[in-house]
C-alpha cells in the first residue's frame, strides 16, 4: 500500500458509492423474493444487511458535499457556494416530489377516492414522498450550516440533532411513524438522525484527504468500531421492553411498547440489564419484545441505527480507501455504478418493473429466481454502462 498522500480524485468514493449501488439493487428487487435470505429484507426492528445501505448514501452524499462545498467556497466565496448547494438540494427536492409521486400513482388514486385532496396529501407527506432522494436533499439543507466548520462542531450538531429526535419521539413522532399508514425511513423528521451518518461522511472525506492513506484507514476504522460498539450499547436499551412471561398471552395483539422512548420508574426497576442481540441477528418478536424506541430500526429512524451504521459505513470505506487509493485496485462494476448513481437509482425500480414481469412468480424453483435476480443485475449494468461510455451522467 502507498504511505504516500491520497490522490486529488479518490477512487474509493466512486468504488464506495458502486458498492453501495450494488447493494441496493440486490435488497430491492431480491426481497421479494421467498428464497431471499431475511437478513437480506427490511425488518424495522433490528439491523440487517438491508438496512445499511441507505446509511451509506447518506454517508457517500456527506462526503461528496464536503468537497464541493469547500472547493466552491474557494473558488467563488461562501454566499455564491450557499446559493450552489440550496438551489441543487431544492431541484433535487422537485425531482423526489415528482419521482415518488409518479411512481405511487395507485396508491394516490385510491388515497382520493377515499380520503380526498386532504387525506392524500397527508399519505404522501408522512409516506410516499419521504423516501431517499427526499431524504438526502433535506438532510444535506440541514447540514449545510455546518458543512465547513470543525469536527468538533459537526459532532456537536450531529449529537444535538439526535437528541432533538429522541425528544420529538418521545413526545409523538415513535407512535406516529408507526401506526396507520407506516412512515419510510423515519418520516419527515429523519433528517435528525440522517445527518449522522452524513456528517460521518463528511469527517471521512477530511481524513481521506489530509492523511497518509495507512494512517486514515487506521482512524476510520477505529471511529466505525467505536461508533459501531457505542450503537449497539445504546441499542440494549431495547431490552427494557421484554414482556413478562406471565404477560405473554395478554399483551400478544401489541405491537408497541408502553413508554416506548422514555421507560417509567416500573419499567426501570424491573430490567435486568441484558444485553440486546448483535446487530444482524434478529430479536425475539413482538409477542416477547415490544417495539420501542431503543431499538435499530430504519422506519422511525431511531437514533441507535444511524448511529451504528454511520460506524459501520467508515469501516466499510476505510475498506475501499485501502484497496482502491491504497492498492490501485478498482472493481469495474462498481465504478460503473458509483459515477452514475443517481442513474442507477431511478433506473433499477424501471428495471425491476421489467425484470418482474417476466419473472413474477416469486416462489418458483430457487434456480428461477436466482435467474431473475441475475437478469436484473445484468439489465442494470448495461444500460449504466452505455450511459458510462457516452458520458451520460445525471446530476443534480
């Protein structure tokens, strides 16, 4: 490996970003599939593989905005550089409001037929529309006040951000995420926790770039565990909420926990202190375990699963840092998918709907529907690396 310094373009962020890409195509179409392992699928109530992908856009959007927003600033000042990032992050609200509406027309025509103009536009904010994109373009506006400051700075917001979403969860948003119609990767306030991994990101992209390549892997990896581990402590937290076994039978129709965000005195006093499975290792379910808070679980966003996998996100690109900066190593794939992500990301459900179609019997023979599978990944890699060779990029 090179101790020299990183190179003015990191290979890893693309390799990163194509990986992370390749991960979302794999739990988004196989999911529905019934051979797909469930560590695959998203289950709101741990961690699994599945849920740390969106983590790592976030994570890859913080590390990209850092560089841009520091070479603008130096090439055009901060109010121009300000003016950049507002008006990219609001065209690509315009795009997500659109995306996700065209892509929900079903559900917003059975949403009027029943509930009007009021009860849909109602579905659509606390559902539909907050998904990914939508997510990263408010998440990157909330950052951006401290996108330039210190990482001291950038850490205290991060922690503030999430301890404002403890409280608005405690005070209504954990229950509302999670009844009537479920919000998506934390409903309209998951900026708060969203901008966890985000500011990891942009940390990252500090250490990738001031550092020798051996000396930043070392601290990436020893924040990602750090972070990782500190997760997963708060996350034990969710073992408060084991149901009595005398209780099993009687609270079996409950899904949430009683005092889900904040435990009562009874609550407290009755834990035992154990401690909660390993991230990637399904819990007990809601028979024996009520949901809370303190859980990992990407539908509320709860402040334990952004934090573990911001973590997790470091060590997976220390990784990258290493082979792709380090090595000179690069995976052709995953180029292709990293420099033309935003492609890849509106292509794969136009793809899906295609690949589906012909391959809609989700429990055929296993051989099947790993043919479905790599006729999907096969699909998508053509049509972005067509869009690689032209130089057809879709920026926003």
């Amino acid at each position: 490996m090179s101790s020299g310094e990183v190179k003015q373009r990191l290979v890893s962020l693309d390799q990163f970003r194509g990986y992370t890409v390749a991960g979302m195509f794999l739990v988004n179409f196989f999911g529905s599939y019934t051979i797909c392992p469930q560590i695959l699928k998203h289950s709101h109530d741990y961690c699994s593989y599945a849920d740390t992908i969106m983590p790592q856009f976030l994570f890859a959007v913080g590390f990209a905005l850092r560089l841009s927003f520091n070479r603008q600033v130096e090439l055009h000042g901060r109010p121009a550089a300000w003016n950049r990032m507002i008006r990219r992050m609001f065209g690509l609200i315009a795009v997500s409001l659109f995306w996700y509406s065209y892509t929900n027309t079903s559900g917003i025509e059975s949403h009027m037929a029943s509930q009007g103009w009021g009860g849909t536009l109602f579905w659509l904010f606390k559902r539909a529309w907050f998904q990914t994109l939508l997510h990263i373009a408010v998440t990157s506006i909330w950052i951006l006040p401290v996108l330039s400051s210190s990482v001291g700075i950038r850490f205290l917001y991060a922690a503030l951000s999430g301890l404002a979403h403890v409280g608005l969860s405690w005070w209504f948003n954990f229950e509302w995420c999670n009844t009537g119609d479920n919000c998506i990767d934390g409903g309209p306030l998951g900026f708060l926790t969203w901008c966890i991994p985000a500011l990891a990101g942009t940390w990252a992209c500090d250490v990738a770039r001031s550092r020798t390549i051996s000396g930043g892997v070392t601290r990436l990896v020893a924040a990602g565990l750090l972070a990782m581990g500190t997760g997963w402590l708060l996350s034990c937290g969710t073992t408060i909420y084991n149901v009595p076994a005398d209780q099993v039978d009687q609270l079996a129709d409950q899904k949430l926990a009683a005092n889900p965000v904040i435990p009562s005195k009874a609550q407290w006093d009755q834990w035992n202190f154990q401690l909660a499975e390993p991230p990637f290792v399904a819990p007990p379910d809601k028979t024996l375990r009520k949901w809370n808070y303190w859980m990992m679980s990407q539908r509320a966003g709860t402040l334990t699963y952004p934090l573990f996998t911001a973590g997790f996100s470091l060590v997976v690109y220390a990784f990258f840092l290493m082979i792709g900066d380090g090595f000179g190593i690069q995976v052709g794939i995953f180029r292709t998918f990293g420099v033309n992500a935003l492609s890849g990301y509106v292509i794969h459900d136009l793809t899906g709907s295609i690949v589906g179609a012909f391959f809609n019997n989700k429990t055929s023979a296993p051989a099947m529907q790993l043919v479905a599978l790599v006729v999907f990944f096969l699909l998508n890699y053509l049509v972005l690396r067509t869009m690689e060779k032209r130089q057809l990029l879709l920026r926003v």
